[in-house]
C-alpha cells in the first residue's frame, strides 16, 4: 500500500522559480434586464415589483413612514411594533403563525424615529395567503389589552437592560451631541413611557400613521411582475386612508465641532462615535464618496483597521460607514477601544483623517477598493432578501432598480482623482464631530489632545 502525501496550500501556491502567480480576477457583471414594475396602487402605495426565480419563494418589504413630534411617539410606535401581528379582526395570533407556516412564510413588523418596517417572506405559491395575512394586519390589526399588556412587559425589562449597554450610551449621546432634541434621537423609548402606554392609543396610532399614501413595498421573486401588482391590487385595496404617512422632518447638518467626553466611571472600555455630514445616493460625486470611505476604514484592509487594530492592537474592531437620513446622510466612525489607551486611539483617528486628505488612495488602493465595491453590492444583491432590502432602501430616496443596475459601471468610472477629491471635502479632521465615553480618569489625557470638552 502506497502512502499519499498532501501538499500544504504553501506548497501548492509556488513552483520551482517561485510564487504561482494568482489567476486574474473574473470580470464582475452586474444584474441586468431585471424584468420589474415600478408603480402606484389605487390606494397611493407605491409598489415595486421585480422578478428573480432563483428560488421559488417571495420577499417583501413594506416601509411606512412612521414620524411624529410628540414625545410619547416612539413609546406607542415600538409597543404597536411589537404587537402588530399578534391578532386581527378574524386571526388571533396562533391563527396568523399557522396560516403563515402553511406557505413557510414570516412576518414581522421593527420601528425607528423614521419609519415603520415590515418584511416577511414565503413560498411563491403562498403570496396570496402571505398578503392576506399583511392586508388583514393592516386594516385590522385589534391590540387586545392582553397582548398589548404582555409585550409592554416585555419590552420593559428588554429597554431597562439596553439601556446599560456601552453601545446604546453611545449612540444616545451622539444622536443628542448632534441632533439636540429632533425626533430622530428617539430611537428607544423609555421605559417607563412604555409602561404608560395604552391599547386605545396603539389602536389610535395604527389608525393616523399606518397609512398607504406615501408608503412603498418591494416584492422579489419567483413572479410575474404585472400579475404580482394585479395580486397587490387585489389584496390591499382595502387599506385606505386619506391622508399621507409622515415623513420624518430633515435633519439638520451636521457641523464639524468639538468632541464630547461622557464619563462612563469605571469603564474598561471607551467607545468613539464620530461624525461628519455627507451626500445621498443621488449626489454625483456619491461613489467617490464610497470608494474614499471604504479606503478609510469601510473593509477590513481599510487604512484605519491597519493602524488601530493590526498594528497598534488598540482595539478589535473598527469601521467607518455612511448612515443616510431624511434629506441627507452622515458620516460615522465606530470604534471601541481599551479605556488606557483612549488619547492614543484619539490620536490615530485623527492621524487618519489627516493622512487620506493629505495622502489620497494610490491607484492600488483604488483598484481593491472599487472591486471589492462593486462585488459587495453583487454579492448583496444576488439573494432574493438581499435584493429586496436594498431597493426597500433606495427607494426611500425616491430611487429604484434603473440605479441599482447602473451603479456598479458608475463605480468603474470613479477616478482618483475623484477619490481623492472626496477625502479632501469629506474626511477634513475639521469636519467631524462626536462623541467619547469612557471612563472619567481618561477624560484629562483626552483633553490635552484638543477640541474635546465634557
């Protein structure tokens, strides 16, 4: 018997002269002549309808805006959310999940400052049972006192348990730095609001903010684009209303500033959330933006990752991203560091900034950051689920498939020049603003650094 040795993947990787050389990369070709329809109800619901038959399943999702001044808002919205299919006129909630499992579909309803979300999922076969279930929600959503009463509970101690979170301190104490007292910085009720929270106002709520007009809903899947809006049609024209679903008011710019220290005493870790103000999708100069971004610290090979994360080990984990909001979009910069070395991690970030408005993307730079753009989006928007997300997305911006098909040759074009005129208009260490909370020991060394108040 003969013994097969194995090669290492290193052996295999080089030949007698030297390294093999890695094969080029295919060529990245983006969905075309998706076959869809883009429209409006009767009712005033935007539709958007497209095929993709790789499975033979459904995906929806339904953005309603969901915006309101009053200060009980996001404590009504986030218990209708959490109740919303829980029972109906005619289904009690055993009755929605059984019909529901029939098709192997889901439902399920999430809520911010912005928006009321629903997204499910189901056998093509089973769109009509799906929709039932949705229209039946939507028109007849009960919010007995019971269910209303078990999910305030519950939602109760889930907030009182959030709330001690590094992350969520974080992320309150930037909205607040930079949005004052906008309704966008309620993105979790408190509880005891939640607490005080009735059935009748759910039922109230329901009534006044869950309207069509001004609404949009994506289906992706095995369909036939015009018989699927025919079925739309037919199943939600009973949801009417006669006015308009309330858009969030446009929030204001974000203006570089000082950074403020929230002293967490005690803390071992100290949380940085940064911001600067942005482009939408809708912008020219918007896949400059995202290229620049992505060099910075968009991916893991991103300038920022290497120096705090691979080389100096200050953190795990680091990214920076584009948030977009009503009428605009922001700039972040997430990172969580050890609390001893919060001035040195400071230190660096600004280092950064610096270094990619003084020193743009090289061209190898720009090469791996536009393929790994563009085979990102590829790769995001092959599923079912991930196509109908994005265009759930996109059409909040009033945009739809055209620019999702268009986009990636856009990202081909991008050139460094361009690039590395986005790092200097948007990555300018005098553009940002933010937030640090750490424990309050740090706060002196932090503030040697500049521009940084509690």
């Amino acid at each position: 018997m003969s013994i097969t040795s194995h090669r290492s993947a290193e052996e295999i990787g080089r030949t007698e002269v030297g390294p093999r050389p890695l094969p080029p990369l295919g060529e990245q070709r983006a969905a075309t002549g998706l076959s869809h329809v883009d429209t409006t109800l009767t009712n005033g619901l935007r539709v958007i309808v497209v095929k993709q038959s790789a499975v033979p399943m459904v995906e929806l999702r339904l953005r309603i805006p969901f915006a309101d001044t009053d200060l009980m808002h996001a404590a009504k919205a986030e218990v209708l959310a959490s109740t919303f299919f829980s029972g109906t006129a005619k289904r009690d909630r055993v009755a929605i999940d059984t019909d529901l499992a029939l098709v192997g579909g889901e439902l399920d309803a999430s809520v911010d400052p912005e928006r009321l979300s629903i997204g499910g999922n189901a056998l093509a076969s089973g769109l009509d049972t799906l929709l039932d279930v949705l229209s039946d929600a939507l028109t007849s959503a009960s919010y007995v006192d019971e269910e209303v009463g078990r999910e305030k509970s519950r939602l109760v101690e889930r907030i009182a348990m959030a709330m001690s979170q590094p992350s969520v301190i974080a992320r309150r104490a930037l909205q607040k730095h930079r949005y004052g007292d906008h309704p966008a910085t309620r993105e979790m009720p408190e509880a005891e609001d939640v607490a005080k929270v009735t059935a009748d106002e759910v039922r109230a709520l329901h009534r006044d903010f869950v309207l069509p007009r001004g609404s949009v809903l994506v289906l992706v899947g095995d369909v036939e684009p015009d018989s699927a809006v025919a079925t739309l049609e037919s199943a939600l024209g009973g949801w009417q209303a006669d006015g308009t679903a309330t858009e969030l008011p446009e929030l204001p710019v974000v203006p570089g500033g000082d950074l403020l220290f929230v002293p967490r005493t005690g803390a071992v870790q100290s949380q940085f959330r940064l911001s600067a103000q942005a482009i939408t999708r809708t912008d020219a100069r918007y896949p400059a933006l995202q290229l620049a971004n992505l060099a910075f610290g968009g991916f893991f090979s991103s300038r920022l990752v290497e120096n705090i994360r691979e080389d100096k080990g200050y953190t795990y984990h680091a990214r920076s991203y584009l948030e977009f909001t009503p009428g605009g979009a922001t700039l972040l910069i997430d990172t969580d560091t050890a609390s001893e070395v919060t001035a040195n991690a400071l230190l660096e970030v600004r280092y950064e900034l610096a270094r990619i408005v003084l020193s743009p993307p090289s061209d190898t730079e720009v090469d791996t950051v536009r393929q790994y753009a563009i085979g990102q989006l590829l790769t995001a928007t092959a599923s079912q689920s991930g196509l109908a997300s994005q265009l759930i997305g996109l059409a909040s911006q009033g945009l739809g498939v055209e620019w999702l098909v268009s986009y990636p040759g856009r990202l081909q074009e991008v050139t460094a020049e361009e690039i590395a005129a986005a790092a200097r208009d948007f990555f300018a260490p005098v553009n940002w603003t933010g937030v640090i909370v750490g424990d309050s020991a740090q706060f002196e060394n932090v503030r040697l650094l500049g521009d940084v108040k509690q």
